[in-house]
C-alpha cells in the first residue's frame, strides 16, 4: 500500500480556496433560492384571492408587497 505524503502549503492553499469558493456559491445559491420562494408564495396567494401582486426588491429581500384586489 503506498503511503499518503505530507500535504505542501501550495496543496493546502488550494482546496482552502476550492472549499471556500464552494462553500460561497452554496450560500448565494440558497439565497437566491429561499428568496424566490418568499416572492413565489406571497404572489400565489395574491393571485388565489383574484388580485394582482404589485413587488418590490432590492438585492434577495423583498422590500414592498402589496396585493390589488379590485
């Protein structure tokens, strides 16, 4: 069986920023996803009692919500 050798500090470095690039992406991804729910849901039971959502966002967060029902 060959023997593991010792990890050099290029090594290291690397999936140091491989690990934090992922670890990145993962958070944004799952930002832009739970955002997308939140306005997902707000305007389905908008439209489910016969208005019109009318959203505002700045970035992921919605900052205005209103439903119009006329």
């Amino acid at each position: 069986m060959k023997r593991i050798t010792a990890i050099t500090p290029g090594m290291a470095a690397f999936v140091l920023g491989i690990t934090l690039f992922l670890a990145i992406g993962i958070a944004i991804t799952a930002q832009s996803y739970f955002s997308y729910v939140e306005v997902t849901e707000a305007a389905d039971r908008c439209y489910d009692l016969g208005g019109f959502p009318e959203i505002e966002k700045s970035g992921w967060q919605m900052t205005h919500f209103e439903c119009r029902t006329d």
